[in-house]
C-alpha cells in the first residue's frame, strides 16, 4: 500500500476479502474531524455490498489499496447500514466540489479561490491516515478558461470543513458518470435532499432519465418536482414511456396535465396511452416501444437493430414482427423472433419465415398474475401486448414484471434495512 492515496479515484473500486471473493465496492470515504487544527483523519471506507446495503470498513482491517482494488485482512464484517456520526464527513458527498481559499506556498500575495478535486492521504508516525494534501483547481473569473490544477497542503487550504459557501457538482457528476444508473440512483439516496436535487439537476436529461427509472416513488417525485416544469417535461421525454407514465402517476392531476403539454406530442402520446389503462394490468405495464421489424426486414437488419447499445437486455432479446406500420399500433401483429433464433439463420433470410405465431399474445387487460404465469410457462422474457383487432400496441417485459410485483418501496434502501432488522 503506498504512503499516499488518493481518496476520490477509489470510488468504485472492488473490495476483495483475504481470499479473493468480492465482497462490495468502495463508495466513500470517512474523515474524523479533530478538536485541534490538526488534520482530519480517516477512519475508513463505506462500501456497498448486495442489496444495496452500505457498511463502514475500518481503515485498519485495509491491507491494500491501489488503482484496481481495496483488499480487506481476515476477520468478520460488520454488517449494520452505515451512519455517519456528528464529527465525520464523508469525502465524496461532503467535500468534493467544494469552493475554498489557497493561502500562497510563501505567504506572500493574495488568496485566491479554488474547488476542490480530490485529497490525500498519508500515514503519520502513529500510523494515523491523515489529510495532507488537497487537489484543487484554481478559479480564474473567466468562463473560457480553466484555472490550472494544483496541489497543496491542507494546512494552506481555508473552507474544507465547516458549513461550506458553495459546493459545485461538476466532479462528483463525473465520478457518478462511471457507475451503472443504478449505483448512480443508489449514492443519491444517501445525500442529502438538497445537495441531491443539485446533483441530479447538473445531469444532462438522458443521465437523469436514466437514474430516475432506478429511484424510489418518492425520490423521483421530489427531484422532479424541484425542476423547472421545461426541464422535468424534456427529462420526462427520455424516460421509457411506461416509467414516465408510473412517475407522472404519482404527481397531483393538474401536474400531470401541465408536464404532459410540455411534452412533445409524440412523445406525450404513449404515456397519455399508459395512464389510460387500468392499474394492474398488461397495458398498464407494457413499453409501447419494443423492436418491431415487418415480415420482409432480413436477419441482418433484425440483427443491427438488437445490437444497438440504448436497448435493454429484455427489449434486445426478442423482434416482434407486424405488418406496416411498424410504430405501435402497427398493422396486422404475426409472431415474435428470438435472438438465438436470428444467430443461426443466414443473414440474407427474412424474419417473415421465422416467427413463431404459437404463443398467444396479451390483451391490454390481462392482469400480472396470468402475465407471470404464462412467462414462466414459456420461458419467455417479454410477451406482445395486442388490441381487439390484433394490432400490436407494446411488449410486457420480465423487468416490468418484477417492478409492479414486488412491494412498492423494495427500492428504497431504507425500507430493505428496516426489513433486515
């Protein structure tokens, strides 16, 4: 282990037991305030472990930390969620971004202005980890030019602890940039509601689409209702329509209709559609957005079409095929095409004589009891959702499923710890 780490590039980072199992990945670290000027110390990590859980592992139980992974020595974890006590900050969710004054190397000249891009720590002779040095990049004024990035002593640096006068979100957001929206979601939770609003507004509208899909009911309603009403309309437009319609399910009436007519219309339509179905049910459900190709596409372009990385695992894994139009409603529906049946047809081949018709679609209000049935029957991952006159309108997928089946709350970390407890 090197005598000074960086604590910002260990987010992310897998945590390894003594015999190699990965046992979570590193999301913070926690410094101790002390009661002198003397610098904080770290005292851990906070690593997230399955089901979302965070747990604190003591610096001394740490055996190695370099660029790759966080190795732990032998011993017990404690499991308990992890709290964070009144003299500690955490160094991701407190001090990162946070606008503070560089006294000059030499004590000579003025302060100036800096935020703050990571910090580091070293062992002292008491075999203490503690803050030395603070990366930061200097403010110039100007809006075309970056201020240079520099290093300095902590001792130089005034503002890093105590009630911060402006905390930006640029580094943490791209820190978050190289998690999953899920882990994204997940670090959001534990922030505070302000600073969390902040950083969920300095996303660009697909990021945030994204990570609200992955948030509890009540998260997604307060970040969305802290934006301007444009703004919440055009992240709205990059959800998936049937998420968008379950979030604006959630807001008062006349909300719905106010963010509705931002929308744009063509976006609007199929969750104005959604919203129309009854509670429960296989339209209620559905995405209106499945890959639908006409009988004549070939496999190669079935192929091309799955391949694009935007799609879900679930929506890539089977073509649906209609008659033209190919926007839902589309024509005539004929049967759906899996993947693996594509990867072993020659690419030339059309999907018209590939479809397997033998499976009854959905109709609109089939209820999510039947749904689950008839997907464990098949071993299918999504099934076509179909009108009176056999037009295909959506596809319910086994993710859908899942999220209307198990307790409204099961994303909300909270509500998983009272339940361990």
């Amino acid at each position: 282990m090197g005598t000074r780490v960086y604590l910002a590039r260990l987010a992310g980072l897998p945590v390894f037991d003594p015999n190699g199992d990965r046992v979570g990945r590193v999301r913070d670290a926690v410094v101790r305030l002390r009661t002198t000027n003397r610098p904080p110390q770290v005292v851990g990590l906070v690593a997230e472990m399955a089901l979302r859980r965070r747990i604190f592992l003591p610096i001394g139980r740490i055996t190695s930390m370099d660029a790759e992974a966080v190795v732990l020595a032998t011993g017990s974890l404690n499991l308990r969620r992890f709290e964070k006590r009144p003299n500690e900050l955490l160094i991701l969710e407190d001090l990162l971004d946070r606008r503070v004054t560089v006294q000059p190397e030499q004590g000579d000249g003025p302060e100036h202005s800096a935020t703050v891009l990571d910090l580091g720590m070293e062992l002292n002779r008491n075999t203490e980890w503690i803050i030395t040095r603070v990366a930061v990049r200097e403010h110039t004024g100007r809006l075309t030019r970056r201020g240079h990035v520099y290093q300095a002593e902590y001792d130089r640096v005034r503002g890093l602890v105590g009630p911060a006068d402006a905390q930006g979100t640029a580094n943490l957001i791209a820190l978050l940039d190289q998690m999953r929206p899920a882990d994204v979601a997940n670090a959001l939770q534990d922030l505070p509601d302000a600073r969390r609003n902040e950083v969920a507004a300095a996303m660009n509208d697909r990021r945030l689409a994204d990570v609200l899909e992955e948030l509890p009911e009540h998260d997604q309603v307060e970040i969305l209702v802290a934006l301007e009403r444009e703004r919440a309309a055009d992240v709205l437009e990059r959800m998936d329509p049937d998420d968008a319609a379950d979030l604006l399910a959630e807001l008062p009436k006349t909300e719905q209709a106010v963010l509705l007519d931002l929308m744009e219309p063509e976006e609007a339509a199929p969750v104005r559609q959604l919203m129309s179905y009854r509670p429960g049910t296989a339209g209620s459900v559905m995405t209106s957005e499945p890959v639908i190709l006409t009988p004549d596409a070939t496999v190669a372009e079935a192929l091309a079409r799955i391949r694009n990385a935007e799609l879900s695992p679930v929506i890539a894994a089977q073509v649906f095929v209609a008659r033209a139009p190919n926007a839902t409603p589309t024509g005539r529906y004929l049967g759906m095409v899996h993947f693996q049946r594509l990867l072993r047809e020659p690419p030339a081949s059309m999907v018209g004589a590939l479809v397997d018709s033998g499976i009854d679609p959905l109709r609109t209000d089939t209820g999510l009891l039947e749904i689950t049935r008839r997907m464990a029957t098949y071993d299918l991952v999504a099934m076509p959702v179909v009108d009176s006159t056999n037009r295909l309108l959506g596809a319910v997928t086994v993710d859908d499923v899942l999220d209307h089946s198990l307790p409204r709350d099961w994303r909300d970390r909270d509500a998983q710890d009272e339940g361990a407890a």
